[in-house]
C-alpha cells in the first residue's frame, strides 16, 4: 500500500497503522474526484502537527513525562475539530488518522470545520483525579498555541469527558485572561455546553441505524444486536436501540464480554458500569465469552463503538451481521471492508455513523458565541435532521457511482474540501 504514498520522515513505512488505512481510503475515493484530485495530495499530509512533552508532579512526590499531540489536518473548511483521547496506545500516527477522519467527517455532513485531533499517551486510571487534572492542564497550556474559538476546538473522545473539557476550558480562559467557553464542546452545561451533546454521538448511531435498517427491509424493533464499546458512545446507543425494542445479545468492553440472547437490561448494564468501572461481574448475563468470540455472535446489527482496527481480515468472515455501524473511528480496516462487502453486509462508516457528536458540537460553539441556548427537543430534532440529510446523500451518491457507503461519504466529503481549497487558492 505504502508504496504508493510519500512516507514522511516521522512515521515509518512498516508502522503506518491507522494513518496507512486512511491513505487507503482516500485512494480508493481520488478516482472519483475529477479535476479536484489535483489537489489530492493535499489530504495526504496533515497540516500541523504539534508534540509536546507533558510533565506533571505526581502525587507521591515523584515526576512523571507523558507524550502529547494535537495534529491540525486540514483548515481549508474552518477552524479545527476534533477529540482528545487519553490512552496508553496513542501515537502520532493513530492521531493523524483521527484528525483525518475529522476533515472527512465535518465535511460529509457539511459542519463548518476543518479536522483535528489530539491525544495524550497515557492510561488515565493510572492516575488520581488530581494528577489527572494537572496533567490535562498542562497540555492545554502546552498546545494553547494553536487552538482557540476560532481555531481549533477540541472535545471529548476516549477517556477524556466533560470534567477533562471544564479543565482545559478553564486553563485556555487563564492564559487568556478572559472566559472563553467556544474553545473546547462536550463542556458541562452549567459552563456553556449544549443539552443533548453527551448523548448526541449515540443518538447519531441510532438515527442512522435506523435509515440504514429501513434500506435493508429490516425492523429495528426485535433485532439482535452486538456492541463492542460501552462508554459514551456504545452505551448511548445500546440505550436507544433497546428503548426502540431492539434486543442487545452481547456487549464487549476492555475487560470482557456479556451476552444474553433474550437481551442485557441495558438500564441495569449502563448502573453496573457506572458503579464498577467494567462489564465483567454483571449478574444479568447468560455468559462471558472469549474476546475473540464476540465477532461471530449471532446478531443483524453489530456497533463496534470502541477502538480504531477492531475488524480485520482475521476476523471479518465471522461476522454474522448484515450491517455494521461504525461508533468509533476507524473500527475497519479496507481489507475487512473488502470482505463484508463480498459477504453483502452493508458497513455504514464512522464519518456519518458517528457524526451526531460534532454535529452538537458544532451547535453548543454557535449557542456559545451567540450567548442564546436551545431547548434539548430543538437540538435533537436539527441533530436528527441533519444527520437523515447526510446519509441520504451518501446513499445516492453510493447508487450513483456504485461504490461502498464509505466511498460515496468520502466523495461527498473531499469534494468539498478540496472545492474549498480550489477556489482559496494556495498562499501566497
Ligand atoms: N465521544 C464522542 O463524542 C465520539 C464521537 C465520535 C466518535 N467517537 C469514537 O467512538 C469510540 C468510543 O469513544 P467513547 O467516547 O465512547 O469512549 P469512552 O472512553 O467513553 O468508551 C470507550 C469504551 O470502549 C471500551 N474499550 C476500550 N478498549 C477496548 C477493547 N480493546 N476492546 C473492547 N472494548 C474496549 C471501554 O471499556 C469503553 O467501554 C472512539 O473510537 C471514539 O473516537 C467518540
């Protein structure tokens, strides 16, 4: 694969991860573009990258050094947009590919962004709350260079919440000497979030499952489906799916997997997790599988709602699904797409699947700036609109150019940006 790309000094062509799925993507589109893919090349290199070191004095007295990025990908659309995620496999790579996603994502559905992302690598629950809050906000002073209201606003991704955002809301506000709550969304509501934002990448999942359900003939109501990833985005949609009568036979976290073929009492699932940080003892479960095993559970719908490459060519042929609905970014990787394609299962992918978190994040930023907040019911509704627009034009486009749905958003996706790049032309 790599062979047809420029390999930048920073990465090494054997260790491409996330990033080289992402080339592939846009190689797959570039054929698609027509006079734009002049400009493909473009979407090939982020924009800015920062690493900054992070040092922070733990609570025992000793010094502790973590390893930070925010990747800037693409302006060409607006500022940038895009998650924090804390964990212990972070890499410059994965988060290029994050920030990637996140020019495709913001433009697919149409959200006034360029794509960002950033990252510290590091397991959050080694720490305490007190290291965790010094370490977040001596990156936010570290990367406050480059973000801003205007330029880059980050959010919540894996492991980070609205506590992380009040955080790096505050320490951005410090350095600046005034409050400035546009800088980071996902933020709590009593310091400037939007109602609706903690549930709104779930409830994306949801609104689009069920447009996808209803191309495929199938009832949302009594379907099985499996989720792997039970935080903010897995868990939300868990709860809307069975709420709509769906029956969830399994879900798999970091620590294990449950399942329960009549359907887990995902209200009862949701209180265990919350009380025990983890899946594993829940007493409502039939059984615990392998981890592997999770793959081939018998279900119509699966949500891999966790990390970036869950779905390879190992295990793509086990999947018993017929749509896939991808909650996190990057679950898939094009050699398993491949494979579900041939199997006829239909992959929605994470730039429209999960997109209802940007989009309420992009409505909390207006809602800041304009000092005017919205009643939940108006925001799920717009949320709702805007993301049943999306994925109807992504299908059209899919009918028109017989592609995968993953192709026709990012037609729909580049198009756009590079359209934006065009006519801005290249300074100077
Ligand atoms: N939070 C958002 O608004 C948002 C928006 C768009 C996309 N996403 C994407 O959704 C995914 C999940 O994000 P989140 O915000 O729900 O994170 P989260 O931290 O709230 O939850 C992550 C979940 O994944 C599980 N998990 C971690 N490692 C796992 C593994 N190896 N196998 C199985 N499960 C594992 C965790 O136990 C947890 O249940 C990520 O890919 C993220 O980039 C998040």
């Amino acid at each position: 694969m790599s062979s047809n790309h420029e390999i930048p000094s920073y990465l090494t062509p054997h260790g491409l991860g996330p990033w080289g799925n992402y080339l592939e993507q846009i190689d797959r589109v570039t054929p698609y573009l027509g006079s734009l893919a002049r400009w493909v090349e473009t979407l090939k290199r982020p924009k800015r990258i920062l690493i900054v070191d992070v040092p922070i004095e733990r609570d025992n007295g000793t010094i502790a050094h973590f390893e930070g990025y925010r990747v800037q990908h693409n302006l060409s659309r607006g500022p940038g947009k895009g998650g924090v995620r804390f964990h212990q496999d972070v890499t410059l790579s994965e988060v290029m590919a994050l920030s990637a996603w996140m020019t495709v994502k913001n433009a697919a559905v149409n959200v006034p962004y360029g794509g960002a992302k950033g990252g510290i690598r590091v397991d959050p629950k080694t720490l305490s709350k007190g290291e965790l809050m010094r370490m977040t906000r001596r990156y936010t002073s570290e990367i406050n260079i480059i973000i801003g209201p205007n330029k880059d606003i980050p959010a919540p991704d894996v492991n980070t919440n609205e506590q992380t955002m009040a955080w790096m809301m505050d320490t951005y506000s410090m350095n600046q000497g005034s409050t400035a709550t546009g800088v980071v969304t996902g933020k709590p509501v009593s310091l400037g979030g939007s109602l609706g934002r903690r549930d709104a990448t779930g409830r994306g999942v949801y609104v689009i499952g069920c447009e996808a359900a209803s191309k495929r003939g199938m009832q949302i109501h009594g379907a099985r489906i499996a989720v792997q990833g039970f935080g903010n985005v897995g868990g939300v949609a868990a709860r809307l799916f069975a709420e709509a009568g769906a029956r969830i036979v399994a879900v798999q976290d970091h620590a294990t997997t449950v399942v329960h073929e009549g359907g887990l009492n995902i209200e009862k699932l949701l209180a265990h997790v919350a009380a025990n940080g983890s899946v594993e003892g829940f007493e409502g479960a039939d059984c615990f599988i392998e981890r592997d095993q999770f793959w081939g559970v018998d279900c119509d719908i699966m949500i891999p709602a966790a990390l970036e490459q869950q779905i390879t060519s190992a295990n793509a042929s086990q999947i018993k699904a017929k749509i896939i609905l991808e909650g996190a970014n990057g679950p898939t990787t094009p050699a398993a797409d491949d494979i579900l394609h041939d199997m006829g299962v239909l992959v929605v992918p994470d730039v429209i699947a999960n997109a209802g978190g940007v989009t309420v994040s992009y409505f909390e930023w207006v809602q800041d700036f304009s000092s005017f907040f919205w009643h939940e019911d108006e925001i799920n509704e717009r949320l709702t609109r805007i993301m049943r627009e999306a994925f109807a034009a992504v299908w059209q486009v899919g009918q028109d150019n017989k592609v995968s749905l993953r192709t026709a958003a990012f037609i729909v996706a580049c198009t756009r940006v590079l359209q934006a790049r065009e006519v801005r032309g290249l300074y100077p």
